[in-house]
C-alpha cells in the first residue's frame, strides 16, 4: 500500500495493475485532504489505513483506476465502501455528482501529468 500525497506516475500505477489484477488498481480518495492509498487487494485495507492516519470516514470514497486506458475509463466509481445510506449513497459508486468531481480532480493532481485523454 502507498498513501499518495504529492504525486505517482502512469507507469508506477501499471506497475502496480500487473501485480494485482492485471488492469485496474484499487485506491481510496480522502477528498477532505486530497490524498490517496493505491496498491492493496482491499478498499477497506485502504480506508483502514487512511483512518489511521487521521482521516475521517465520511470524506474517504474507493474507486479503481485502470492505468492502460484514458478519459472517462481511466477511473470507477466502484467500491463496498461507498455504500452509506447516512450520507444518501445508497449504492457501489459515488452518487453525488459534487464528489465525483473531487475524486477526479485529486486523481488528476495526484498522477504525473494528470490523466490521459
């Protein structure tokens, strides 16, 4: 697991893809801090460790980025953690439109020249 506070590269994340699933690699977004955890099996490895690195768990959302794709590929909103019906998102993916936008603006400042169109 790597928590991401300044930057990771496209090649450091396929890297990571071609150890785990091939394609994707799982990562959990503190959109209150703008931070990230890449690289563990789990999303709740990832937000486990955030928590314990003073994160709270309202502000924390998984999603899976595919590294070999671009656009709107690149990242799903797709995670057993998102699921909170206390703060109406009552499914696997991110609802809110307002926090989509934050995970991906952190996912773009986060990656080495952002992510590929």
């Amino acid at each position: 697991m790597k928590i991401v506070k300044e930057n990771i590269s496209i090649d450091e994340l396929k890297e990571m893809s071609a150890k785990m699933y091939g394609d994707l690699v799982k990562a959990v977004i503190d959109i209150e801090q703008g931070i990230m955890v890449v690289d563990a099996d789990l999303h709740a490895d990832e937000e486990k460790q955030l928590l314990e690195n003073g994160s709270r768990q309202q502000d924390l959302w998984g999603i899976n980025i595919y590294p070999h794709l671009i656009g709107e590929q690149f990242i799903e909103f797709d995670s057993m953690i998102n699921m909170r019906p206390r703060q109406d998102n009552r499914s696997r993916s991110v609802e809110d439109e307002n926090t989509r936008k934050k995970i991906i603006e952190i996912v773009n400042r986060l990656i080495i020249n952002g992510i590929p169109t």
